[in-house]
C-alpha cells in the first residue's frame, strides 16, 4: 500500500468496514526527531483495518464475482480474493499484538486461504511480534520470505506545512469520478484491469477520500486517505508514467496532510517499497523528502496451495458474495 509514487502501488489498499472503528490507543506514541515515533501495534493495525474494507466496501456483485472473503481472529484481518488477476490482493495483517505469532495462529490463517480457494496469499507480519522460532515455522508453515516493505510515518503538521511546485491541478475527487480513479490506480502501479469495482466500493466507506492530479481533464495521479481516529492512513500513490516527475505525488502527500489535520489527525502512517543496494525508489524518496520518517521494514511472507503447511481447524471462509 503505498503512500506516493508509482511503484508504491503494488497492492493498493483502502477503505473501512461498516461499523468498524479500531480502538487503538496512541498513547504510546511519542514525538521522535522531526516525525511521529508511531508504534508497530498503531501502524499495524490501521493498515489490517484499511485491508478489511475491499472485502466489505466491496458490493455484492463485486464480492461474488471476484470470490471475497475475509475473517478475524487474533486481533488481526486476512483478506481473500480468489479471482484476483494480478494474484496480489489476498493479505493477512495485524497479528501478534493480540495474541503471540504460533504455529497455530499461522495455521489458522493458511486454512482459511485453502478453504477460499485462492492461489497464494501474503503474510505480513511486523518484526517485533515474530517469535525467535519464527524460521522453522515459516519453513513448516510453507512461507516464503518475499521483499519487505517500509513503514512510514510523520506528523501530520509536518507533512501539511509545504506546498510542493506542481503545474498540475490538486483536488478531492467527487463519486462519479471513481471509476476513472480506480483505473489510474491501476494503471500505475502496473497492475491489471478488473479490480475497480472492489477499489471504487472500499473509497466510498465512511472516513476514506480520493485526491486526484488532473492535466487539463485528463486524471494522471492518485491518492487515497483514511481517517483513523487520530491517525491518518496513506495509500494508492500511482502516477501514470507520461505524467510522472512533474510534482504529482509530492503535492498529493502535502494535500491529503492538510486534510488530515483539518479531520483533527496528529499523526500520518503508510508503506512503500524498500530500495536495496544501487537501486532508486522514488515512492520512498518522495515520502521522506516530504517529512516521513522510516519506521521499520515489514517483511512479506508468500504461501501458495501445495506448500507444506501447518493445518488446523480454523475458521473457514466467511462469503462476502
């Protein structure tokens, strides 16, 4: 989920369930050096409540169409979509806070993708919650270290006061508009069509908001906001590639900031993609240059059907169809 920048958007994630408001206390949170010393548990768990919403923001032909699913247990959500094009969609974040990471635990999550029928689903799990045997339970458990992500934060002010040079037009975008922001979506961030009536219905959810950077009429970057309490949630930068480096998603963060503080948010999460050794992520440059701050990496850990794992009697999947 990304916060900015085209290759932030490999899963792009919003939205809320109905009815659902996360009772995360942040009163751990402390001010660090020029950015919000968010904790895991808040990072964390705004980003598993934003996943919840394309199963439930998501209507009923969507949901049956491209096979949702989704349950919680363990203070965390797993998300299914089993007819996913772009096999990217199906998520299992905010375990470990709860209750401790187990072979049961893990289990449970894996029974739950077997019973919806998906190709592979991706665990994401903070560092501080994985338990000194995690190794030989990721291996029993059939899951498959992929490249990590960084969590990002900053406070809202921060991230609100610059007004970055751009000569494309910022707004909010209005209802009718969805559907032509759900295909920028997807179009920059490399992913296929097919999806947006899962994205348009998880932007409609109370507390979520499209901003948009037009070229004239044409819409060519986006960003999504999910207000959280006091914290604000990043997600869906992606920018077409003929209008990328023109200023798109640094104005996006700034704007979308502005709104946050206006919605009475203090602090600002979100997450990207790492950049190893020799490689440039202009996602990740554009969030820090912006006032962001690295929080932690999360590591991304992939089960497909057919890898050895651990089974349980978990929950089987709830039909959102």
């Amino acid at each position: 989920m990304g916060a900015s920048g085209h290759v932030t958007t490999r899963k792009p994630l919003c939205g809320a369930a109905p009815g659902y408001r996360s009772k995360i206390s942040t009163s751990a949170v402390v001010k660090g050096s020029g950015m919000a010393g968010i904790t895991p548990e808040v990072a964390e768990r705004v980003y598993a409540a934003t996943i919840s919403g394309y199963g439930t923001g998501a209507p009923a032909a969507v949901r049956g169409a491209l096979g949702i699913g989704e349950t919680r247990f363990g203070g965390g959500v797993a998300l299914a979509v089993r007819a996913d094009p772009s096999r990217c969609w199906s998520l299992a974040a905010g375990f470990g806070f709860t209750e401790p990471v187990t072979a049961g635990l893990v289990g449970r999550i894996t029974d739950f993708y077997r019973a919806a029928g998906v190709t592979s689903a991706t665990l994401q799990l903070a560092p501080s919650v994985l338990p000194a045997d995690w190794p030989a339970l990721a291996e029993a458990a059939g899951r498959v270290r992929q490249p990590p992500w960084v969590k990002i934060g900053a406070a809202a002010e921060e991230v609100a006061a610059p007004r970055p040079a751009t000569d494309l037009v910022i707004r909010r975008i209005l209802g009718d508009e969805l559907g032509r922001w759900a295909d920028v979506v997807l179009a920059g961030s490399g992913l296929p069509a097919g999806l947006q009536g899962m994205i348009t219905g998880a932007m409609v959810r109370p507390g979520v908001a499209a901003y948009a950077a037009f070229d004239g009429t044409e819409l060519v970057a986006t960003g999504g906001l999910r207000v959280h309490e006091d914290v604000a949630h990043f997600f869906s930068g992606a920018t077409l590639p003929h209008a990328r480096r023109r200023g798109a998603q640094s104005a996006l963060l700034a704007e979308r900031a502005r709104a946050a503080v206006a919605a009475g948010c203090r602090l600002l999460v979100g997450e990207t993609t790492g950049e190893g050794p020799g490689e440039h992520n202009s996602s990740l440059r554009n969030v820090l240059r912006a006032g962001f701050g690295k929080l932690y990496e999360v590591q991304n850990w992939l089960w497909r059907p057919g890898y050895l794992g651990v089974r349980t009697s978990g929950s089987p999947a709830r039909s959102l169809g």
